[in-house]
C-alpha cells in the first residue's frame, strides 16, 4: 500500500491541493464559483475536497457512509462546522432528500466516487432532485481499464499495489491472485464490478437528461503529482478521440454536467 494511503492527514492535504490547482480551475472554466454558493460532496472521507470549496468562500456538506472517515472530517474541518460553513452527514443519499440537506446546491462533486456506485445510472438520475437550475456535477474517476484502474494501489502486496492491468482478467483468475496474497477479495471484486469506462459514463450521462458542458482527460492523473512527483499531462488528442482504446492509457478524466 502507498504510504500516500496509509497517512489520512497526507491525503486529506493532498486533497487540498489537488482541488485548488485542477478541480476548481476545471470547474470554473465554465461556471463562476463564487462564494455564497453551495457544494455537496459524495464520498467525502476525511473533508480534503470540501475543504478547498469552504475556503473560497463555499457553504459546504458531506455524504459519508464510512463513519470513522467523518471522525477526521469533524476533526480537521471542527472550526469550520462551528462557524456554519461546512457540515457532514453519515447518510445514504438514497436516504434524504435536499430539503434535509438545507435545500439544492450549485455544485455537486464525486471525486473518485462513481467508480464504486452500484448503478451509476440510478444515482445520476437521483441527482437531478439536490441540484438547482443552473447547477452543475463534477466527476473525476478513473477509466476500468487504464492501468490501475482496479484501485490495486490500496493493496497490502507491495507486488500487487504497483502491476498494472492484472484487474482486467477474468474473475476467478483475479479472485485466485487476491486470495493467494491474502487480500480484501470482496472489497476488491465490488470495484471491479462497478468499475466505469469513459464511454459507459458518457452514455449514462445522456441517458438520464445531462448533457456534458466540460470534459479533460489525462494521460497522467494530477494526483500523480503528489504521489510519484510526475507532471499532470492531458491526454494526446489523438488517443482521447479513439473509443474504447483511450480507456487503457488514460488515467484520469474529469467531467462536467448539467441538467438539459
């Protein structure tokens, strides 16, 4: 496992940064972030990317269905939620409605989220009730095939954490090589049945009544950057008009929607 995993006060400054320097300059690209508005965040962990929204001004809240995540987010994030800026919530967002979230919001985010959604469809659909008018939902995933695309970096194996691609055998070939290093095999079988390629998302997006206003893909990931010290790079022109192949060297891709 990356030490980058392991240390949740790393990550979360990581966050941070990574959202000040690529999400919200993605995003204001083609909406004015301004403060006064309001963000909701699936997914949130520990508070590292609402923190960067909170911070420009941003009323901020947090869906969390892992509680000891939110035990850091109250923590890292207390002067915050005292001054009413930011407030987080152990909740199926299939549980509520916007109106028990204080009313819709400007900006959605799921950041290395809907890789791990059951039926993506479902909640993009779902969705569409905690938006206002205008509002906008930002995705950042990786594509199931690229090379880490199986999440594989959260595995104990130092081996397994870093070989590329072995998540897109057949299942009992996966499950066999999970077992015999003595890994979490149901945690890592749910992704790679959840797992989302570029096409699937875009087709999904469609489907449910989104049209796409803002899309980058990368080569290299700009978390990357923090990770292993390597330059973020958009994704060749090239590569990215190529469906189905983009999906193996692409690492990252963010999008933006928004309600037809």
């Amino acid at each position: 496992m990356f030490e980058f995993h392991q240390d949740k006060k790393k990550y979360f400054d990581i966050n941070i940064a990574n959202v000040n320097s690529y999400v919200l300059p993605f995003i204001e690209e083609k909406v004015a972030v301004t403060p006064g508005m309001r963000v909701l965040e699936l997914g949130c962990g520990e508070g590292g990317v609402l923190k960067a929204f909170v911070d420009k001004g941003l009323t901020g809240v947090g869906i969390e269905l892992d509680e000891v995540r939110l035990i850091d987010a109250r923590n890292w994030l207390k002067e915050d939620i005292i001054a009413g800026k930011v407030s987080f919530f152990l909740k199926n967002i299939y549980n509520i409605d916007a109106e028990f979230l204080g009313g819709r919001f400007d900006i959605i985010v799921l950041k290395d989220v809907i890789e791990h959604i059951p039926d993506q469809a479902m909640l993009l659909s779902y969705l569409q009730k905690f938006l206002t008018e205008k509002g906008v939902i930002f995705f950042g995933f990786p594509p199931w095939q690229m090379p880490l695309g199986g999440h594989q970096q959260i595995l104990k194996s130092r081996f397994l954490s870093k070989l590329p691609y072995y998540h897109l055998l057949p299942m009992p070939v996966y499950k066999w090589i999970l077992r015999s290093a003595n890994e979490n095999v149901d945690e890592m079988v749910e992704i790679k049945e959840t797992g989302i390629s570029i096409e699937r998302f875009e087709k999904i997006a469609k489907q449910t009544d989104y049209v796409i206003v803002h899309k980058k893909h990368y080569l290299i990931n700009p978390i990357y950057q923090y990770k292993f010290g390597w330059k973020p790079r958009k994704q060749f022109a090239a590569i990215q008009a190529i469906p189905w192949v983009r999906n193996f060297f692409t690492t990252c891709v963010y999008y933006l929607i928004q309600k037809r």
